[in-house]
C-alpha cells in the first residue's frame, strides 16, 4: 500500500516552454501533497505544500508564477514548470501525506528528471 | 528552529558486518522522527518512524532505528550489512512548529551508505 507515481519519470524540453509533472496517489487519498526539488548529491528542498481544494503554500524564494501547483483531487497533484531555463533542470519529487495514518507519513513518488535545453 | 543533522556524508562498511548510520535531531516538543533511503535516480522509501513507544523502532528490509531522548538522537541501524543497501539514507522530523500540524518534514542532508563485499 501507500503508493505514489509521478509522470513522465523523465522529460527534456526547450528553453521558454511549460512542463507538467503529474503525482498521484494510487492506493490512498492524499489531502496534502508535497513537491521538492533535489540536486546531485544533495537533500531535497521543499518547494511547496499543496492541499486538495485550495491554493499551494510556497516556500520562501519559490516563485509561484513559475511553479504552478494544482491540487484538484484527493489523488492527484501537478507541478507546471512555466517557460522553463536550463537552470530549473533538476529531479522533481513530490509526496503525498495518508490521512488515514496517525502520523501522516509521507510516501514519496519515484521522482521526474527535467532537463532544459 | 528545527533541524535535524546527519553527521556523516558517508559511511563505509563491510558487508556481514553492523551498520550505523546517525541522526541527531533538535526540536521543539516531542519528536515525530522518520529514515527514508533513496536509491539512484529514484524517490524516497519510506524505513520506519518513531512517534511514541518503544524506543527501538524495526522497520523494513531489517532496519531499525533507537530514538534516545537525552542524546537527541535517531541512529539508524541493521545488525548484517548487504552491498544491497548501498544508498543514500534520509533523516527527517515532523514540523510541528507554529500552527502545530504543517505535515512538513525537515531533512538531514543525507548520508550515503557504502557497503562493500
């Protein structure tokens, strides 16, 4: 149980040009969901916390009109890259948070390569 | 503030042999501590979670895990080593700060595991 995908695993586009990566929750609703970004050999950097039926909170320095979050359903989440630069390529994760656990863990995606060119 | 510190980049050892791989953490209230392992290229597998209890925590694959409250500590552990578990192992707690409940985790900055045959 507690399974979460992201789609596409990988993508690489051109510079100016939007993105969408898609997470989904596959066996649970998730009311919160999470998107970070990860370096090379580096922790992730939580980028937003998106909850179902409302607006993300973005963290401190994450435009929000460049990383666009929706959260239209219990089971999925997606990420908009707008008018990507080569400096946005990074590995996107996101999370989705089980209500149904005490704790609310996190179960994490397998994570989307974006490269821009 | 919060945080949580992994004292190591990397941690070498023999396969057949014990593993440690350390967490200390910094929070405010009662820690909910978690250990995540990322494999190249991948997202983040949940390993275990320390809320309440016992301190010794068992999770998956023979990790476990002893939360030491006087040490603010969160080490991770596996009696027998496999070059499987070669990875890049994730120290996280629970944000519990200002509104109380955010979800968000806070991460150390990862220690690779390195076991060798």
């Amino acid at each position: 149980g507690a399974v979460v995908s992201q789609h596409p695993s990988w993508v690489i586009c051109k510079s100016g040009t939007s993105v969408k990566i898609e997470c989904r929750s596959l066996d649970f609703q998730a009311t919160t969901m999470f998107w970070y970004r990860q370096f090379p050999k580096q922790s992730l950097m939580l980028m937003a916390t998106s909850n179902e039926g409302s607006k993300a909170t973005y963290e401190q320095g994450v435009e929000k009109d460049k990383f666009l979050i929706n959260h239209a359903s219990l089971t999925l989440s997606t990420l908009t890259v707008t008018s990507a630069h080569p400096e946005d390529s990074s590995f996107y994760i996101c999370s989705a948070s089980d209500p149904g656990g005490v704790t609310d863990t996190q179960y994490f995606g397998p994570g989307t390569r974006l490269t821009v060119l | 503030a919060q945080s949580v510190a992994q004292p190591e980049d990397q941690v070498n050892v023999a396969e057949g042999n014990p593993l440690t791989v350390k967490c200390t953490y910094s929070v405010s209230g009662n820690p909910y501590l978690f250990w995540y392992v990322q494999y190249p290229n991948r997202g983040l597998q949940f390993l275990l979670k320390y809320i309440t209890g016992d301190n010794l925590v068992k999770g998956s694959y023979g990790f476990e895990a002893e939360f030491n409250k006087s040490q603010t500590s969160f080490h991770l552990k596996k009696p027998s080593a496999l070059v499987s578990d070669s990875a890049l192992y994730f120290c996280a707690v629970r944000d519990r700060e200002g509104s109380g409940n955010t979800g968000k985790l806070i991460f150390g900055q990862g220690t690779t595991l390195q076991v060798k045959p």
